[in-house]
C-alpha cells in the first residue's frame, strides 16, 4: 500500500480523496495555483505544493509541474478527481514513466474511451447499444447540415473530446446547425484540445442513466447498479439519484452486462461510469444506448456509495496498489435511495448566470453518521467508518478535525443520513477561473420520497451569502410534483421552467406559517429596540398586532409571547380575538441578528433564514425567498398614500449579466438590429454566453471593447 499520495485537483473532490486517504493512514499532498492558496484542501493535506497562477492551463493543467511536485515531496501515487488531467492518457503515460501509479485506469483505455467517436465503435464491437449518428470527421458547417438532414432532426452536435456539458449542442434545424456548429468546435478546442465534432440522433423523452463499475487489475469488473442524472441544465447534471425510478432490475442486469463488456473489451480497471442515453417513451427499458465512458471518479459518486455502502475512492486506491476486489457480483445490494443536489455559484433569478466573489458566509447543514458498510461487501474497510471521525461521509473541517455529528430519523422510523462533500469555507472566495460548484449536498433514505424530503429540510438550513447561489432552485426541484413523480427527462427543466425560475410557488399553508413568523420577528426586535435604556420620553406600548404583507397577501397577525414560545392569531376577528382567525402556536425562539431560525409551527418544522430588508424582512424557506413587509396597523393606513418608486427605465441598455471576458461585439455605433439578433458574446467559467438584442433597435454606443473584462451589470452596448 502507498504511504503518501498527492491529489492533482482542488476543491471538494481534493478534500474527499485527502478524507479517505487521512482514515486509510496515507499521507496527502496537495497542490494549488495562486486563487487556491489559502483554499480548505490545501490546509487539509499534510503537504502542499504550489503550481503555478490562477488559469488551469498554467497551474492544475501542467502534467509536468505535478510530476515535479510528486518528486519533490516523495509521493508515490496520484489521484485526479476529476476534470483538469484525469482523462489524459499523456498524464498517465507520464507518471508511469517516472514510475509513479495512477489511482485510475490504464492509459490505453483513457485513449480509447477519451474519444467520444473511437468509444463509439468499440462499444459497437463489443455489443453495446449505440445511439444511430455519423461518426466520421466533419470538416464544415456546410458538411454538419447535409449529415444532420441525412440522420434526421432534433440531432445532437458533441464535441469529440467533450464532457461535463461543455462542447454540446441540440440541433431542431438547419439554422441551429448553421448557428451552433462553429461555436461546439471552438469549446472542444478551447475547454480540450480538440475541434472534432461528432454528430448523432437526439433520443425521444430521453433519460440520462449511468452504470457506474469498479474493476481491478486482476481482470474482475462489477457494476454497483445504476445513477439518474436526467435533472440537467445546458447539459450539465444538477440532481443526481440512486437507483433510478424508471429502472427495472431486469433493466439494470442488461445495462450492466453490456457495461461490464465494454470495460473487460478495453482491459479497464479502477472506477468508471458508462453513460446510457434512455427511451423514456419506451415502456420495455430496452431502448437504451451508449453515450460515453468516463475514465475516472464522476462527481455524483456519492449517491451509488450511499446505497451500497462501498467507498469508491478507498477502491481506487487499493486497486491502483495492486489489490483484488473484496467481493463478487453478486455481493453487490442496493440499499435506500440518495438524492444528491449540486450547490452552484449561479444565480437562478438571473437566467442562472454565474456568480462569483467572498463567500461572506458559508454554512452547511449538519451531516449525519454514516453507518457500516453493507454485510459482505466492504471487508476492506469494516469496521472502521463508524467510528473514524474522519469517515468519508463526514465534513472535515480545514483543519481536518471532524463536526460534531447527529443522526436524523424518518417518520417510519428509517434512518435518514445528511452528507455534504465541499471544499470552501467561509471566507473564502468563488474563482472565476474555475468550476463554479459550491458543495454537493447527499441525502439518503429507505424510500426516495423521505430522501427528497430530507433534501427540502436539508436546503433550508443552507446558509450562503456573498454570492449568487441556486439552493432556491433546487429545493423548488425536489418539491415538483413531476419530479417526485419520477417522470424524468433531459428536458425537465426547459420544460417547466421556460421562461426561467422566480421562486417555488409558496401554498396557503407556508404563506400563513410564514406571516405568523414574520410577526413573531417583529414583536421580538421591536421589544428589543423599546428595552434600551436611555431613551427619551415615556415607555413606548407596543402593539399586539401587525400588518403582515408578503407573497401578495396581507394579513394582520396578533401576538402573544409565552415561555418557549409564541401565540400568533392570523386575521383576528375583533381586539379580543374572538369571532375569527386562526390560533398558531409557534415552539421555539429567536434572537435579535440570528440568521437561522428553526420552529415548529403547530407542529411542522420550519427552517427560515432569515435577514433584514430594509424596513422589512426577508424570509427564505422551501426554494424562495419572501419580501416581507410588517408594520404595526396605523402605519400600514398611512402606507396607501405613500407613492410608489418607479424602477429606471433599462431597456435602452445591454448590460453585461455576469463578470466575465467580452470575446466578441458583433455590432458597431449606427447599425440596426432586430431582435434576437446577436450583439456581443460573453465568456465566464469556460462557457460562451451569446446576448441577444431583446428589440428592434439603434446602436447609439458601444463603452467596451473585445477583450476587455466585465463587471456584473457593466454597459456593453447602449441603443438609441
């Protein structure tokens, strides 16, 4: 076994390598550009080295900067995570020449299944479903149009060295084609190294499913069931579950099989993950089709070690060492269901542009024991999760001791488990050099409606401030009836969020629990105010009662504190309270400046954070946040002769949505536009933005230039 391992990545994958490693007794190196100094995973590893500037291409890309820094500190073996030089059969090539292992597979299966056209027709060869296309080069936008009239619109255009999203285009006509053609060669070339482009049929109600496999290097390759990954924005996977719902275990059996056969084709070992493109229109299950193979650790392994108990990356490790797997196929036994969620730096109220700058704060919710592993499966690590601190499922702080943990139960009396796997802190700051992922949130639960619930609870208790971040979004996800329903597709958030997302819809029961709170919150502060001594004048009597607006509605909420708690009235009936309103009883307090509050509210939990809106609050709680305006009863009568502020007119301006670089301006002063046309293209975390003109209009200026870098909200182009 190695005695010290150096992670070539950063983040929270970097953190979840070091976690395992610190439990297994390997020491860790860790490396970093200069945005990454100070990050939790440098603090966390036993060493660390510096690489080079903040670009990737000068820092985590640089094979040879890594291989010095293994020298340097005498690490013996490397873990990629994932991204940056994970799939890069030279890295691979490399190490093994300075005799240093690879925690992955061999480089000729790297190269083989790095390309996304060779994958292909070897997975064709081996007897796995392939989805009908063109995989031969495609030299022209003129070239891509005939192939893509010949196969049959909608068509997907896929950059050959392509992945995690990026170098992707869905193609409903020739336009599209025409339009987006040259732009997915200039990601693949700019995000990969490489302009080929594949063509191939985009796949009716399509379900994006996962087989994940472990194998070692003693010819043994098993698969551990399978992932839904189909909740994806612009192709990048947003929520990801297993098992899935739409998947049978005679379904399962026949992907696996077919996975297994491709890995044993290529003399694969270490962990992989086959990517199947899924008819949901098809009621058999049979109508599934290879999409690639990812040659290293996905980002969503959490949820398929939370069912069945394995820790992934511990396997890596010791298969990279030389030793067999533990346990046979049919050991493998799926337990539960995981949901896991991705926390982006984005923000869903603005087109889910990315967000970047100080995390001022930063705190996650609490994780959960993990138990043992499943009975037969982990005889490599029995014994040894539950009572390490330092579990894989446990938070490590960045000094790398571990958070106190508690243990949550669902209402059947199954257990619940919270997990979260990050690598920021408080303090630190989101890079716009880098991917723009914040924390991976995983719940597990015996049924996938309690692990759902768990992840709406587990969302609220999120607190994240300083930047945009999409944790609304989500919990709306995890409370939509189609997605509690199962019926997925790669299309579920084009589908129902068409002209974007502005907060989950609130029901009559969160909008009063929400303005009895709101009441309660301003009894509390205005006591506080009215007990500082020194005031002028005699005692202010405070009122029982509010005026409570939010959400459209407007209620008047009477108060009455009592030890431990509150009495809220909504809408009484009369000064007495009698002849109407509803009696709520809230358990629980707050403070005065306390960001999170969690009470009962007649005997529903609630999680609210909460903060400061000028005169108002802003109450945020089931995937939206609530403007709440609470005044006492003669304030709000004086409130309807009050004028209304008319916001400035912005129409006349193009104004950038995100920090970024401007790498295009398609328009100069006196030219005409209609709209939709394009006027300038944006780049921010390595995706080209294309903003459009919304109107018909007249260039009356242009304040920036190609090149230069962009302020969020910074004038680009002013029309007259």
């Amino acid at each position: 076994m190695f005695s010290k391992i150096l992670i070539a990545n950063r983040g929270e994958i970097a953190c979840r390598v070091i976690r395992t490693a610190r439990r297994m007794g390997i020491a860790t190196v860790a490396v970093y550009s200069d945005a990454d100094a100070r990050a939790p995973h440098v603090l966390m590893a036993d060493e660390a080295v510096r690489l080079g500037p903040a670009p990737a291409s000068e820092s985590y890309l640089k094979a040879e900067l890594i291989i010095a820094a293994c020298k340097a500190t005498g690490a013996e073996a490397v873990h990629p995570g994932y991204g940056f030089l994970s799939e890069r059969e030279s890295f691979a090539k490399a190490l093994a020449k300075e005799k240093i292992a690879f925690i992955g597979p061999p480089p000729n299966a790297i190269a083989a299944m790095g390309d996304k056209i060779e994958s292909k027709k070897l997975a064709q060869n081996a007897g796995v479903n392939i989805v009908p296309g063109y995989l031969g080069d495609i030299a022209t936008t003129e070239e891509a149009v005939k192939i893509a009239a010949d196969i049959g619109y909608p068509v997907m255009m896929k950059a050959s060295a392509g992945g995690g999203g990026k170098g992707m285009r869905l193609a409903h006509s020739e336009q599209d084609v025409r339009d987006g053609f040259e732009a997915t060669k200039r990601e693949g070339l700019a995000s990969f190294g490489d302009d080929r482009v594949f063509i191939e049929k985009f796949i009716d109600q399509p379900r994006h499913i996962e087989i994940q496999l472990i194998g070692d290097q003693h010819g043994n390759v098993l698969y551990l069931g399978e992932r839904e990954c189909s909740i994806q924005r612009r192709h990048q996977k947003v929520v990801e579950e297993a098992p899935s719902p739409f998947v049978t275990p005679a379904m399962r059996k026949a992907m696996g099989e077919q996975a297994v056969a491709l890995a044993k084709a290529v003399g694969y070992y270490s962990a992989g993950t086959v990517e199947l493109i899924v008819s949901g229109a098809d009621p058999t299950g049979k109508s599934f089709y290879f999409l690639e193979m990812n040659t290293r650790l996905q980002v969503e392994h959490p949820v398929t070690e939370e069912v069945t108990g394995l820790d992934l990356v511990e396997l890596m490790i010791r298969v990279a060492a030389g030793e067999k797997l533990p346990f046979t196929q049919k050991d493998v036994k799926l337990d539960g269901w995981a949901v896991e969620t991705r926390v982006y730096a984005e923000d869903p109220y603005r087109g889910f542009l990315p967000s970047t700058g100080r995390l001022i704060r930063y705190q996650p919710p609490k994780n959960t024991v993990r138990p043992e592993p499943v009975e037969g499966l982990s005889s490599i690590s029995k014994g040894k999760r539950k009572s390490s601190p330092s579990t894989s499922s446990g938070r490590t702080d960045v000094r790398g001791t571990s958070e106190s943990l508690s243990s949550g139960r669902t209402e059947k009396g199954g257990s619940v488990r919270i997990r979260v796997d990050d690598g920021v802190a408080e303090g630190g700051e989101v890079s716009m050099f880098y991917d723009p992922m914040i924390a991976k949130l995983i719940t597990h639960a015996p049924t996938r409606d309690a692990a759902i619930d768990a992840q709406i609870a587990a969302l609220d208790a999120f607190e994240i401030d300083g930047i945009g971040h999409n944790v609304d979004f989500l919990s709306a996800l995890m409370q939509h009836p189609r997605f509690r329903s199962g019926q997925l597709t790669t299309g579920f958030i084009a589908d129902e969020y068409p002209d974007g997302f502005h907060g989950a819809p609130p029901d009559a029961q969160l909008v009063a629990d929400l303005a009895a709170i709101a009441g309660m919150l301003s009894a509390i502060g205005d006591a506080r105010a009215a007990s500082i001594d020194g005031q002028l004048g005699p005692q202010i009597m405070l009122p029982s009662e509010r005026v409570v607006t939010l959400a459209g509605e407007t209620h008047r909420v009477r108060i009455k504190p009592y030890d431990g708690g509150t009495l809220a009235v909504l809408d009484p009936g009369s000064e007495s309270g009698a002849g109407g309103g509803e009696l709520i009883d809230i358990v629980g307090g707050w403070a005065p400046g306390q960001r999170l509050l969690s009470v009962t509210v007649d005997g529903r939990s609630r999680t609210v954070r909460v903060a400061r809106n000028g005169r108002g609050w802003k109450l945020t709680a089931h995937g939206a946040t609530h403007r709440v305006q609470v005044l006492a009863p003669h304030v709000a009568e004086l409130m309807r002769h009050m004028l209304e502020k008319v916001p400035p007119d912005l129409s006349r301006l193009l104004l950038a949505p995100m920090p970024g670089l401007l790498t295009r301006l398609d328009v100069k002063v006196g030219q005409k536009v209609e709209a939709g046309h394009p006027v300038a293209v944006v780049e921010a975390m390595k995706m080209e933005n294309i903003l459009r003109a919304t109107k018909a209009a007249k260039v009356k200026a242009t304040p920036v230039k190609a090149g230069e870098s962009l302020a969020v909200d910074q004038v680009i182009v002013e029309f007259e």
